[in-house]
C-alpha cells in the first residue's frame, strides 16, 4: 500500500510535464513542494547567522575587529558567497586566503575589504593582484625577493604582510630572524608593511610562549620604529582562551560558521553563536530491505529485521564524512534517523518500520535544527571532530538565505 502511494506521487510529479515549468522550491511543506525535482546535495547559508557570529567573535575578542579565515573554500560552504556576506559586517576588517586564484574570486566577486593571501601566488598572477590590491605574504627569504624583484619592475608600492613563524614550524619567516626581515622591509621603498601576523598552536603554554616570542618582536621593531601595521595572532582557539592572543584583530576560521574548535567547550555557554548552514539532499529511493539482506560494497550493513531503506544521493566523494556510518543522524519531516552506510555517492538512512517518508523528502544531515545534526552533534556522533565541514567539495550547490 505504501509502496503504491509512493510510486503515485513519483509517477505524478515526473509525468507531468505542466510542473517543469516550476521552479524548485527549498521549503514549504506540501507534498507537491517536498517533492521539487532536486536529485542533488546543496547547500544553505544564512546571512544573519553568518553576521551574528562576527559580530559575537568581535565581542570575545573585546571589541576588536576581526580578520575572517575563508581558506578551503570558507571551510567547504563557498567562499564567494560567504565573503559577499560577511563584506557586510562592520565587524569584519579583512579576509585571509591562502590561494591566490580564490583571492581575486573574491575580489571580482565584490568584495571590497582588504584581502591578505596568507600563501605563495604564481608569477602570472602577480599584475592581478596588485591590481586588485590583495596584500602579500612575506612567508620566507625567497618570497621576500621574489615579491621585492616584482614590485621593482613594475615600480609601484606593494602592500605586504610580515608572515612570522613564532612556533606553527610551517610557514613565516622563523623568529629569530623576524628583526632583519622587518628590517628590510621597512628600508625598501617598493614594500610597504600593512600586517605582521603569525599562528598559535593549540597547547596553551606554547601559545603563550609563542605570544611573548612575538610581543619581544613587536617591541624591539617599535623601539626602531618601524611600522608593522595590523598585529594578529589568534586562530579560533586561542581567541577563546588566551585574551592575550588578540593584539589588534582576531583571525578565526571555524567559529564564524558557529562551530567551536573543540568540542563541548564552555564557552559554548557565554557566547550564543549560530550555525550558519545546513546540507541536504533528497530522498531518491525507499526500498523494503529483508532479514538478512546487507548494504553497501563491503556489505557494511546486515539487515536484521525487515525495514526500510532510505537513499541520499550524497556521499563520501562530496566530502560527506564517511564516518557518518558509526551512528550519525539525519533529520527528516522533524524526525531523526540513523545513517547505516556511506559509500561513494550516495548514503543509506534506517527508517526501521517507518512509512511516513515519501520519495523526494528532504533529509537535513547536518544543520542548527537540533543537537544530533549540530556540526559539532554530528561529529560527535560520527566519531569525528568539529572541522568536518572542510571537506564538502565546491561542486555543492549553495542557496544563500537571510535567516532559517
Ligand atoms: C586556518 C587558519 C586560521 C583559522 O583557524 P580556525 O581554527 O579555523 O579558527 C587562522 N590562521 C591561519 C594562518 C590559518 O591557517
């Protein structure tokens, strides 16, 4: 009976060639509406959230402007479109990038803060991003000749920014060395220091180490006066937890999309941040699996009793965390549901007995909607972590809302 209910609605929708002219629709709850001819993954955003958050994250760091992180693709949700947000946020001073090509997409897209490129650019790009004023890394010995050579030859001043390694060991120039870099710097009339910034690690003694390490630079280049414009040091964690760390602006990643680094951390209690986004997909096959049947390749999944069987047309190769399968939740029609099995491309949901689900419903799998698909919910239940989000690929589609 259910079943036959099911292929009606199917049949109905797909048949009718007068519902094409449509236009999908990503909320409403008719049956006509839920069942929009969306086969696909997206992605939504919401602006308020995302504008809430910098401006709790300004609150944290004491009133102090923020620099928002949008590498990897703004942590998987689109850079663009985060950017365009947050372009908005008289909280938000700058965006950090680490390519150089998501820079000038951001650039061209709109946005009109300062951008600082925290990583290398290629030679062909150079003109680019003067023209478009993106601010340079100095991460090391040959980047400092490398940008000094170009800014000669095209006699025109660059905006730079001083990248120290105080402890990360990964990119900047090592501190011991930050006094003759800076020094150059400042004497080289084509260069011009806009930033100095360096990243905490996450043990905090270290970053306070780290931090005193980089005050010591600080003090002896002013002594010398040399200007190094806007100090930064705080990734998300050390924002929270050392005040100390925000010199004169904050750079965090994570926390703008309203997911702490750690999980269950006490400052989820003092400060009311929001999830930003939610990731969908449709309900594109209900089947009755049998005692015994098994899902997926490596038949992860062992049908104990009859139940039915929902497929979400995402999967691993969409940067959903494969680790879903140990018991992470999906919310569909206001009801939570077990994913069994993530493979590839598509991803398995246990509905058990239940046969309120139609084809086309739409499963949230992760989304402020309650605690199970939190972003941080999710990772917990998917034995992960609270950066999970990082690894959606570009390929999503993003729909940018004012609220949910
Ligand atoms: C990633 C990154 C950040 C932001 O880190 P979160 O933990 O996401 O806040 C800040 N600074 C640098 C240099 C980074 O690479």
């Amino acid at each position: 009976m259910v079943q036959n209910r099911r292929f009606f609605i199917k049949n109905t929708l797909i048949g009718s060639t007068a519902l094409l002219v449509t236009p999908p629709v990503f909320s409403g709850s008719s049956e006509f509406l839920k069942n929009s001819f969306q086969s696909k993954p997206w992605i939504e955003l919401s602006k308020t959230a995302y504008l809430n958050n910098a401006k709790e994250i300004s609150k944290m760091a004491g009133g102090r402007p923020v620099i928002a992180v949008l590498k990897n693709n703004a942590y998987g949700l689109g850079d663009i479109q985060v950017a365009k947000i947050l372009n908005e946020s008289s909280f938000i001073s700058a965006m950090a990038l680490v390519k150089d090509t998501r820079a000038l997409a951001i650039r061209m897209a709109g946005v009109d803060k300062p951008i600082l490129l925290m990583g290398d650019f290629e030679r062909a790009n150079w003109d680019k991003l003067i023209r478009h004023n993106i601010i340079l890394s100095v991460f090391s010995e040959a980047s400092f000749q490398k940008i000094e050579n170009l800014a000669k030859k095209c006699k025109k001043t660059v905006r730079v920014a001083l990248y120290l390694d105080t402890g990360l060991g990964r990119m900047g120039i090592p501190y011991e060395q930050a006094i003759a870099m800076a020094t150059e710097i400042a004497k080289n009339d084509v260069l011009e220091m806009v930033h100095t910034f360096s990243t905490l690690t996450t043990p905090k003694d270290f970053a306070k180490e780290q931090i005193k390490r980089f005050n010591a630079i600080v003090e002896s280049l002013n002594k010398m006066n040399i200007q190094l414009g806007v100090k930064h040091l705080a990734p998300s964690l050390s924002l929270i937890d050392i005040s100390e760390s925000h010199q004169d602006a904050v750079r965090p990643g994570i926390l703008l999309h309203g997911t702490f680094p750690l999980e269950k951390m006490e400052a989820t209690k003092r400060f009311s941040m929001q999830p930003t986004f939610r990731l969908k997909a449709p309900v594109v096959r209900l089947e009755l699996l049998k005692a015994g049947d098994t899902i997926g390749f490596s038949r992860f999944y062992k049908v104990e009793n009859d139940e039915w069987i929902a497929t979400l047309p995402i999967g691993w190769a969409d940067g959903y965390y494969s680790g879903a399968e140990n018991g992470a939740k999906v919310l569909i029609s206001g009801k939570l549901y077990t994913v069994v099995n993530v493979n590839a491309s598509h991803t398995n949901i246990s509905l058990g007995s239940d046969t309120n689900i139609s084809l086309g419903d739409i499963a949230t799998l992760v989304g402020p909607d309650c605690k199970e698909i939190s972003p941080e919910g999710f990772g917990e239940l998917a034995n992960g972590h609270n950066y999970l989000q990082i690894n959606y690929k570009e390929s999503i589609p993003k729909k940018v809302y004012e609220a949910f």
